[in-house]
C-alpha cells in the first residue's frame, strides 16, 4: 500500500506542480466550443464555457494540494505541542485542554469548517484555516495519548529521578517516540483535508471564478453532468485519486510503524 500510495500521490503532485508547462490551455480562457466532448484538441473535453477541461485540472491541484499541506501543517503546529504538554503535566491543565478539545468534536467537522469558512471569506489561506481548526483536537488526542503512555516507561522514571528538567524530557526522551505515529496521522489528515477543501470549494469558500479549482468545478458542472456531459466528472476523479494515494500512504505507514520497519 505504501508503494502504491507514493506512486499515486507523487504522479498528482507532480502533475500540479508542472501544470504551467503541460497544460495546452490557459485554464480560464475559452478556447473551444462549448460541452465538447473529449478529442485530441481537448483530452477531457470543454466545459460550459468552452474552457478546457484538462488543463483546468492540472491547475486546480495546486489549490488542493496546497491547501491540504497548509491545513495539516497549521493543525499539526498548534494540536501537537498542546497535547504533548497536555500528557506530560497532567491534573487541572490536561483536564481543561481535553474539555476544550472535545467541546470541539461536538460539531461535525465539515459544518465547522464551512462556518469558520464562510465568516473569514472565500480564499485558499481561510480555507486552510478553516480546516485546521477542524484537525487540531486530532492531534492533539494523539499526542497526548501517546505522552501519557510514553511517560510512564522506565526511561523516562529515570530522567525525572535524575532531576532533569521538563522541557529536556520532554524533547529529549517522549517527543522522539510520538514521530512514528505523527506521521502517520498526518499523512491520512492530508487524505481528508483534501476531501474537506473540495467540499469547501464545491460551495463557493476556497476560491471564487474562474480560478479552477476540483471542487468549484464539479459544483459548476454538475447540472450539465447529469445532462450527458460525463467527461465533467474529471475534478471529482482526481479529487478520488489524491485522497486514496495520501490514504494509501498514511495506512502503508501504520503498517510499517506497527512492525518496526522504520
């Protein structure tokens, strides 16, 4: 799974980042007729306004793909430390960050973002925002679980009868073995941040047109979908793609941390 995901993941990336110089089209151009049908001139057809499909695609990964690395990286930064301070201190301050962070699992994720969306305006950064709001209490729990684990080894007895500081313990003995799982947790946040961006997109809070985006385009196109205009379903199948490879990867991980094979 790790393979394939890496395979998945690298070719999307890849496509994105070098869209500027295969894309055959300015992507908010018309440059054909429109709802023409897949052919040599257009690969995956023409959308309502004669834009090609294709290269509309390329370029909508970078927002996807961007924003989906900002989310997580943003939610990581915040939730991460929190919750390994959270662990290792314990008592009144582990109990009112874990209150803070469950009150936040009471909302469902995608209605939170949305409104967190909409009240900062449709733009990649909010967006990302958005969406890491929505992932700190994941990294968090992680983290914090793992600290509560970690420091109860014998190691870690030993630093704290040796007198050694909190913050040297901290980074020095349990920080180095919560990075296997926070890999892992973060590469399958990716996967569904990715999800998360393409629903925010597909009602209007990521980008406005015409930038392409996966999301905003399948939300443009879906009354002429259904229609018969099928090769509009393209935004959707990378949005699929991207997902399953960071999943893939995120899951081939697990499977590398659970048998040691780091």
């Amino acid at each position: 799974m790790l393979r394939v995901g890496v395979l998945i993941t690298a070719a999307v990336v890849a496509l994105s980042i070098a869209a500027p110089l295969i894309a055959p089209y300015d992507p908010t151009k018309s440059v054909g007729e429109p709802l023409a049908p897949p052919s040599a001139a257009h690969l995956f057809g023409t959308d309502n306004l004669g834009r090609d499909v294709f290269s509309r695609v390329l370029y909508g990964g970078q927002v996807i793909i961007g924003v989906s690395l900002l989310a997580t990286a943003l939610s990581a930064a915040v939730g991460f430390p929190l919750g390994l301070f959270s662990g290792y201190m314990g008592g009144r301050v582990d109990r009112g960050l874990s209150m803070v962070m469950d009150s936040m699992y009471a909302f469902p994720s995608l209605i939170l973002a949305i409104a967190i969306a909409s009240v900062l305006g449709p733009s990649p950064l909010n967006a990302a925002v958005a969406i890491a709001v929505v992932y700190v209490p994941t990294y968090f729990r992680m983290a914090r679980n793992e600290t509560m684990v970690v420091k109860s080894s014998l190691f870690v007895e030993a630093a704290v009868s040796l007198g050694m500081p909190r913050w040297k313990i901290l980074f020095r003995h349990i920080l180095p073995n919560l990075v296997p799982s926070f890999v892992v947790v973060a590469t399958i946040n990716i996967a569904d941040a990715a999800l998360t961006e393409s629903a925010l997109a597909f009602f209007g809070y990521t980008v406005t047109p015409p930038t392409p985006d996966w999301g905003l385009d399948l939300s443009s196109a879906r009354s002429y979908i259904v229609n018969g205009a099928w090769w509009l379903l393209a935004p959707g199948f990378f949005i699929i793609l991207t997902a399953l490879g960071f999943s893939l990867m995120g899951e081939g991980l697990g499977e590398r941390v659970g048998k040691k094979e780091w």
